[in-house]
C-alpha cells in the first residue's frame, strides 16, 4: 500500500545519526534533526529537492511542527536549549535556554507553549516561545522519551522509560493528572489517537501496546519485528507507521485490528521518520546511506524515483 516515491540525499551523517522529524504542513517542508553534524537538515517534501542545513543545533533531537505559529522547534541536548525556527524558511528565529538536556516536545496550540523534556533532568518545562519564559515545571518519574498534548483532556502525555508508564500533565501548570501503566519494558514512541482515546505507545521490548487514555485500559498488545523509536499515526486510513532500526523496517499496524498489514524493509539504523497526513506521505531517513525515503499512502499516483543532493 505504500509506494516509493523518490529519495532525496542528506548530508553526510555520522555517529549519531538522524533523530525526529516533522513537516511543515502549510507547505509540506521536511525537518528532521541530523544529530551527528549539530544541525536540523530541512527538504521540500512535494518536490523532493533540498532547502538548507540550519547550523547551531548542538546534538539535535526531538523535531516538532507548532501549529498556528507556523514554528519549527528543535531540541539541541549539547547546549541545552529549544530552538525556535519560522516553518516557511527555516530561520532561526530565538533561543530559549530550557536545559540540561531536552529531548521531547509537545506542543499546545491553544496557550502557545511548548512542553520540553528533559533526558538529564528528568523533569518538564512548560515553554512560552515568545517571551522565552519558563512557565511551569514538573518532576517526572523517570527518564522521559517522547510526548503529546491531548487537546480533549487538556494534558501531556509523556512516556517514562522506567518505570513503564506514560505520565499526564495538566497543560496549564503541569499538575499530575493521571499515570498510566504500560504492559511493556521501555515505552518509547507514542501516538494519540483523538477521535477514540487511544494512546498508541511503541516500547523497547518489540512491542506496541494501546491503552484507553480515559481509565488507563490496556486494548491491544503487538509484537513488533524489533525495538521501535518513532511512530506516526494516520488517522485518514487508520494506520500507524513505527520506526525499527534493527531489523532496518517500517511495520505498518491497522488501527482496528491491531494486526501488522504491511512490512517495508529500509535500512539497518533507520529508525525515524516522520508523516504528513495533509498529502499522505511518509519520511523514512536512512543514516548508512544519509539519504530520505519517501513512500505515498494510498492512491496518490505513480511511483517517481529522483535522486536530489544537498549542495
């Protein structure tokens, strides 16, 4: 179901390799953090044609797409600040100083703030990216990996490595809310599904569990080809896309089901990628061979392969 589109060529990636990813849906531009070169590394993701590296991203990590603001935010964990870019042109717009070591974000487009956390830490800021302020900021239970604002509940989610839970964080002062228990070691990418309350959580033992956002009920529980990063959720076609590394694969999961439906091998250490649900493409980035993938879901035309370079 999903076709190869093309490739565009990065540059060149070492120790470290590619971290998270977003798109820029008003124009469909690519961002995803090249953590072993320090900077953010962003491609026109209709075209297949590169833009620009923005520089200053020391060990860049988590990628996200702020709504409304038309803002690109980048974690850069080497020096410990939340980088705010213009989505349409990749400028860096402001700094905000948010350390030790932030690593995943979320983003409330009601209040513009950002949620950050902190790998080092251990703890969530909550970001106001205009005023550069701190506005909130909590303890978590353990090492945080990534996180979503559920907009229903007016909360975070952020999943704690160990111990096993996803935490909830009310939006505005970052009270606990809720701590949900995962079935699985290691959760790690997470998803919400906002029309039924469904956090998808992809964990490090091989495994996707589904838990009820509202009582915290374990729905579904899937073995996984290997240990997953990031994940992405397509809520058109009611499929979820999670990043393996090892084996180098994408495994496409119906929502409904909670079966596996579709396997893609890409390469050994690919275990990011990142989808826009307004154009129904997916970006899976290779650091072997420091190129993107991109595969269209559905019926979107016929498979174009182009090969484009970084200048």
């Amino acid at each position: 179901m999903l076709q190869v589109m093309g490739h565009v060529n990065l540059p060149k990636v070492g120790n470290g390799g590619f971290d998270h990813a977003d798109v820029c849906l008003t124009t469909g531009h690519v961002y995803v953090a090249n953590t072993a070169a320090d900077q953010v590394d962003m491609f026109d993701g209709e075209a297949l044609t590169p833009i620009r590296s923005i520089s200053n991203c020391a060990y860049g990590s988590g990628v996200l797409y702020g709504s409304a603001m038309e803002w690109m935010f980048a974690a850069a964990r080497g020096s410990g600040k939340l980088l705010v870019l213009d989505a349409m042109t990749g400028d860096l717009l402001r700094e905000v100083e948010v350390g030790p070591k932030p690593n995943g974000i979320a983003w409330d487009p009601t209040r513009r703030r950002a949620l950050v956390a902190d790998v080092e830490s251990y703890d969530a800021r909550c970001v106001d990216p205009s005023s550069r302020e701190i506005v909130a900021m909590a303890p978590l239970l353990g090492r945080p990996r990534w996180c979503v604002y559920d907009a229903k509940r007016d909360c975070y989610w952020v999943n704690i490595m160990n111990p096993f839970v996803v935490q909830g964080l009310a939006a505005g002062d970052l009270t606990p809310v809720a701590t949900l228990r995962v079935g699985a070691r290691g959760p790690h990418g997470l998803a919400l599904d906002p029309q039924s309350d469904r956090l998808f959580i992809a964990c490090d033992d091989a495994r996707l569990i589904v838990i009820n956002a509202v009582n915290g009920v374990e729905l579904a529980d899937t073995q996984l080809a290997g240990s997953p990063d990031a994940i992405w959720l397509n809520e058109r076609f009611g499929r979820l896309y999670v990043g393996i590394g090892d084996p180098g694969c994408v495994q496409v999961v119906d929502t409904t089901t909670f079966a596996v439906a579709e396997t893609i091998v890409t390469e050994m250490g690919a275990h990011t990628l990142t989808f826009d649900e307004l154009r129904q493409r997916l970006y899976v980035f290779l650091p072997n061979s420091s190129r993107a993938v991109v595969y269209a879901e559905g019926k979107e035309g016929p498979a174009v392969r182009t090969d484009r370079t970084f200048a």
